[in-house]
C-alpha cells in the first residue's frame, strides 16, 4: 500500500483525507484492466468512467452554483490517478485544463458545457500552444477577426492534448495588436465548420494529441470568454489553478515507482541476500523517499496557498511543478536501474511510468521557463 501518512500533513482537511480514500479504493476497483492500445477509445472510455464515479464532478465548477475549484482535491485527484493509471490521470486533468478558463471566467450559457464534460459525456481541450510560439505564449499567430456578430479565426494550434476527440476546445486568438493584450479567449465546439483536424501527433507516452487548423472559422461573439484582450490573462489564471496539479501528477507517478522499487528489492536477492541489504541501494530508496517527501510540500504548499485566497501563486505554482516534475524523473530513472533489465522491459510499469513523466517537464510551462518565472517573482518580492 503506498504511503499516506502526507494525508495527516495541515494542508488538508478531512473533507480532503476522505476524498484521497475513497478514490484509492475506487482506482483499485476500476482501473486495473484498463487497456491502452486504442488510445483515443481508451481516453473516451475513461472520462465516461470518471464522469460516472463522480470525480469529474471536481474538474470544473457547479454551473447551477459556481465556486472556486478546491485546488487540493484537483492535486489529490491527480496524485492517485496517476499512481493507478497515467492515461486515467490524463483524462482527468484535460477535462480540467480545458473547461478551467468556463470555469474561472466564462458566462452562464457557456458554463451549461460544464453539465456534459462533468458528467463525463463531453471531452475538452485547452489550445494554446502554436507550431511557432511553444512557450512564448504571447507570441501566437492564430488570428480572430471581428466580422459583425462573428468572429473568424484563421491560423494553427499544435501539440493539442484530447486533440481529435474533443466536444469543444477553450481556443487562444489574436484580435489585437502584438504582445500578450492583443489576445484573447474563445469557447469553440469541434463541430464548427473550419475546424480541422490537420494531423495527428504521437509522443513517448501514447495520448490523443492534434495540430489544429483553423480556416475561416466563423464563431459567435458569444464564444469569446470574457472580453477581448484579455486572454493571456485568462489562460495565466488557469494555469496558476492547474500547474500545481501536474506537480501532483508527477508525485503520483514517483510514488508507484518507489512502491515497485520496495517491492523489487524486498523480493529480489543478490549475493544471497535481500537486494535491499546493499547499502548503495538503501541509499537509493532514502533519496526517492526524500525527493517525494520535499515535492509533495512545495505541491500541497501552492495548492493550499490557492484554496485560502492567495491571488496568485506563479511563484509557489512554478516552484511545485519545477520540483516535483524533475525530482520524480530521478525517482523513476532510479527504479529502472534497481529493476535492471526488467525495468526496460516494454509494457512493464516501470517502463511506461519512465515514458510518462519526461513530458511533464514540458507542457503547461517547460522546466526552464518555470525557472524565469521564480527568478523574476523573486525579484520582484525583494524590490
């Protein structure tokens, strides 16, 4: 049984420690022969899986009594799915990250979406990184011009996660001059004419990704999310919400693999005895055992932050995502070497939890950038 005794940390309330519970329980139940080798029919599968056991309920807010989401249960949520299945975990977080901006800012009629991607029945998508600007968001090229009561966006997304077997996806335009004011947010339904799949793209770790075209795409003014300019704004605000909780998946992943590494070097002997009575690899365990540990704080720490009214955590966000991404990557690379040559042995958990986290360093703000972001805020609490 993996470790919970973080659980009893002053980050969470009960509400939260009973939360953690019963999904561990559920996972157990669920998502033991959950198959991947379709990936787009296995992603579909498990938002209608996670819809019906009411955890998407935690993705996006009530639209019938909108609130704030509850950042440690998203993180908690994280954690546990991806500790039982990185593909669940996906599932999870992309109904999030794409209905964050409906959450946060959108209007009544836009939040009803939040009625079918909550109960699992419609899947979102967040799209925001274009073929020329990876992580410079403000320098994006897709354009959205204001034709009457229309809008008409022509240009490109890239590296779309759900991309391809999305309901609707929260969309990223310029409608202004250049530079981070000139953009702006939209709610777009796949089923809009001029909304085409263009290509589909695979990664070490097999999920629905997409490079979007947009041709002469004409949307409502009433899909614009919140007002024009504001955008860069927008999508800042849901990724201060949803960064910390890929710190959390990147726990969740570090913690299996810590708990195959135990199992491994209680089971396995060398020179006649326990792996685990060579010093060199006890040391291994306390450094997995200590990168965990100081992750998880910086993660509950931002997440906490969050949930009592801080207004924004980049810093604490960056920090947590920083950390934890590249702490668990030792971590998994650690079992593998402990695992030998079962540890590259493809389809085994250990080697698909070491395809898994290396994208994590990238997406939602690459490691590097997220080390501008702490130097700058640093700076500026010190000016």
């Amino acid at each position: 049984m993996a470790d919970r005794s973080f659980l009893d940390w002053p980050f969470f309330e009960s509400r939260h420690r009973e939360l953690a519970v019963a999904l561990d329980g559920w996972c157990a139940a669920h998502l033991v022969d959950v198959g991947h080798s379709d990936v787009d029919a296995a992603c579909r599968s498990l938002v209608a899986l996670l819809g019906e056991g009411g955890w998407l309920r935690h993705s996006a807010v009530d639209p019938d009594a909108p609130g704030a989401l509850d950042v440690r249960s998203l993180c908690l949520i994280r954690e546990t799915l991806a500790r039982h299945d990185g593909l669940a975990d996906f599932a999870f977080a992309m109904q999030g990250l794409g209905t964050g901006a409906l959450s946060l800012f959108g209007t009544d009629a836009q939040r009803d979406w939040l009625r079918r991607t909550r109960a699992g029945e419609a899947v979102s998508a967040f799209a925001l990184t274009e073929p020329r600007s990876g992580s410079d968001v403000a320098n994006m090229d897709l354009a959205a011009v204001r034709e009457g009561e229309s809008y008409v966006l022509n240009g490109e997304k890239t590296w779309i996660s759900n991309g391809g077997i999305a309901d609707l996806y929260t969309v990223f335009a310029r409608t202004g001059g250049p530079g981070a004011k000139g953009v702006s947010a939209f709610l777009v339904p796949a089923a809009t004419p001029g909304l085409v799949v263009a290509e589909r793209l695979e990664a070490v770790a097999p999920h629905p990704l997409a490079r979007l075209a947009f041709r002469d795409c004409r949307i409502p003014t009433t899909a614009l999310i919140g007002e024009e300019g504001q955008g860069f704004r927008i999508a800042m605000a849901v990724l201060d919400v949803f960064r910390s909780t890929v710190a959390a998946a990147a726990l969740g992943f570090a913690r299996r693999a810590l708990d195959e590494t135990l199992a491994r070097v209680r089971a396995r002997e060398l020179f006649g005895a326990p792996l685990f009575d060579l010093q060199m690899v006890q040391g291994h365990v306390a450094e997995m055992a200590l990168d965990i540990d100081a992750a998880a704080l910086l993660t509950y720490r931002a997440a906490w932050l969050k949930d009592t009214g801080a207004p924004r955590i980049s810093r604490e966000a960056a920090m947590a995502k920083l950390y934890a991404t590249d702490r668990a990557q030792d971590v998994i690379d650690k079992a593998v070497q402990i695992h030998g040559a079962d540890g590259v042995r493809k389809g085994g958990i250990v080697e698909s939890l070491y395809r898994e986290i290396r994208a994590l360093r990238i997406y939602e703000g690459a490691s590097d950038v997220q080390k501008v972001i702490i130097a700058r805020a640093t700076r500026d609490l010190s000016s």
